[in-house]
C-alpha cells in the first residue's frame, strides 16, 4: 500500500537533493522506517518517495508504504521465470530461515493483533513476557523443568526481536525488578503475515501443534512411537516462504 502526498512547491530544491535521497535510502537499508519514531523521516519519505523508489529500483528493491500502519520497508522484487539463469540480479536481501518456535511466535503474535484491532481503542499492542509464555506453552512439549522452559521461551523472544516485530518497553514502576519485562509488537508484522495468510491461521497453528506433539514424540524413549520421517524433516523455513522478501531481517 502506498500513498503519495502533493506537497507545496515552495522553490526549495534541497529537500531533494541526491543527498536526501542517500539518506532515506540508506536508513531503509538499514530496517524499518516508522512515523512514531521519527516524524520528520516520515514526513520527508512520504514527500520524496517517488524519488527514493527510482533510486533503489537499481538495486533490485521495492519501496512499500503504509501509511495508514504508519511504517515502510524495501522488499525483493518478486522473481519471474524470466529472472532464471545467468541475468538474474543477485539478492541484497538475504534469505533466511526461521526456526519452527520463532516462526509459531510470529503467527501467535500476528493472532494477538487481529484480537487487539478487532476490540479497537489502543494502537499498541503491549504483551508481558509472561503473556507470550503462556501463548507458546501450549504448543511446546511439556517440560517438568520449568526454569528451562522458560529461558527457552526467552530466546525465542529475543529473536523476534533481533527481527524487529517485538520491541522491549521501558519499566514504567518503581518495582521495576519485580516485573515481567513488556513488549511492544510492531505493526509491520502486519506487512509479513498478510490477510490472506491469515485467512489460514487456525488451520496452521492445528499444524504447528501437531509438528510440536511430533517433536515431543521424538524427544521420547525409542518405545515410544516416534515422528515420522516426513514430520522430522518438515522444513521450517516452509512457514513464512516469503519473509526475506519483507526486508526485515539485518543483512550479512
């Protein structure tokens, strides 16, 4: 989604200048370009955005712009049957893939903001640590040490983070060491997991949970029946195909 704004021709020709441009371009490079964090930026983009797309459609990228979510990004452009072989541009992006917690994660916490926007009121999402816990336990085996459990849940959290979809909030109490630490989800998950991806969710999580009594199965006694070969090997990164094409993860 993007939208283009009509500013005033007030005869000021730095604004668009090839320096400006750098500038945007290289702090899309760099991640996500939020209106909250930064409303000038935001500002500056929406103005120079034809401009900013003509200059990293060079390097094979799209701008994309919402503006009603407040946030842009650079993705891939998508690759044809004509892009085969040698005179196919390569990647700036890179491809990676997700493991099968981080990528349950994603889908839980794209769930919490359909619920969130559906009750409508607040625009930010904020989730306890103890919240996400209680989101993941259901898929995970179950475990009778808890403190591991838990500092395995913590690495999946601080992953979402490094991805930029989970971001840390500042303790706001004086008995700040007594409390769980608070996320806020960003909304450009929004822009990974689509509408139609989530017209599927219920079906895909039924998955997710069986892949995870799968998993379970496999950490059992050899007596026990374990998974299935097909179910061992389901590769993760199956589960969001097109993340890296969102532009959201820190380039090698």
């Amino acid at each position: 989604m993007s939208q283009t704004i009509d500013a005033p021709d007030d005869g000021q020709a730095p604004a668009q200048s090839p320096a400006s441009l750098s500038t945007l371009a290289i702090a899309l490079l760099k991640g996500v370009i939020y209106r909250e964090d930064d409303e000038g930026q935001w500002g500056h983009l929406l103005h120079l955005q034809n401009q900013v797309r003509d200059y990293v459609s060079v390097l094979g990228l799209v701008l994309m712009i919402d503006p009603a979510e407040g946030y842009a990004y650079l993705r891939s452009v998508p690759e044809t049957e004509e892009d085969e072989g040698a005179s196919r541009m390569p990647r700036l992006i890179a491809r990676r893939p997700l493991s099968f917690h981080v990528s349950l994660l994603l889908a839980l916490l794209r769930q919490q903001l359909v619920r969130f926007d559906a009750i409508g009121g607040e625009t930010r999402l904020i989730l306890s640590r103890n919240d996400i816990a209680s989101m993941l336990q259901t898929f995970l085996p179950e475990s009778s040490n808890e403190v591991r459990q838990l500092g395995q849940i913590e690495t999946y959290i601080r992953r979402v983070m490094e991805l930029g979809f989970l971001r840390p909030m500042a303790p706001d109490s004086a008995d700040a060491a007594s409390t769980a630490p608070r996320y806020e989800v960003r909304r450009i998950l929004k822009a990974y997991i689509d509408a139609d991806w989530l017209a599927t969710l219920d079906e895909r999580l039924e998955a997710y949970l069986a892949h995870a009594r799968s998993l379970e199965q496999a950490d059992r006694p050899p007596a026990a029946a374990p998974a299935t070969s097909e179910q061992a090997a389901e590769p993760d990164a199956q589960l969001f195909p097109d993340y890296a094409d969102a532009g959201l993860i820190d380039r090698e």
